[in-house]
C-alpha cells in the first residue's frame, strides 16, 4: 500500500508542475493549441479539433528531458 501511495503522490506533484507549466506558458504568449500542423474545423453543427503540432512539440521535449533524466542518473 505504501508504494501505491508515493506513486500516487510523484502522480500528483507531476500534475502540479504540469499545469503550472500550462499557465506560465500562456502568460508569456506561447501559443500551445495554436500551433502551424494543429486541425481545426468547424462545420455548422459540428467542430473538430486534432492538436497535431502541439503533439510533436510536447514529445520532443518530453523525449528530451527523460533522456537527460536517465543519462544522469547513471
């Protein structure tokens, strides 16, 4: 139960940084969700959004950094 329980928590810290990330990001003017490659439509009854630009911006840097993470912790 014990190790459910950081996890849960490393979990929440995590989520906490991340939308703290969110909102730093749109007061200085970064336009996640506005990027060239993201999809949007909007029909008469219908819209669509597919964030494909901001997919593979956020997969890059998240590649980065893991591979930063794990190279210094051997």
């Amino acid at each position: 139960m014990a190790e459910l329980g950081k996890a849960l928590l490393g979990l929440g810290i995590l989520l906490a940084i991340a939308g703290a990330g969110l909102l730093l990001a749109a007061r200085f003017g970064v336009p996640l969700g506005r990027l060239p490659g993201d999809i949007s439509y909007r029909g008469k009854n219908v819209s669509v959004f597919f964030p494909l630009g901001t997919s593979i911006l956020l997969s890059v840097v998240l590649s980065v950094v893991l591979y930063l993470i794990s190279h210094f912790r051997k």
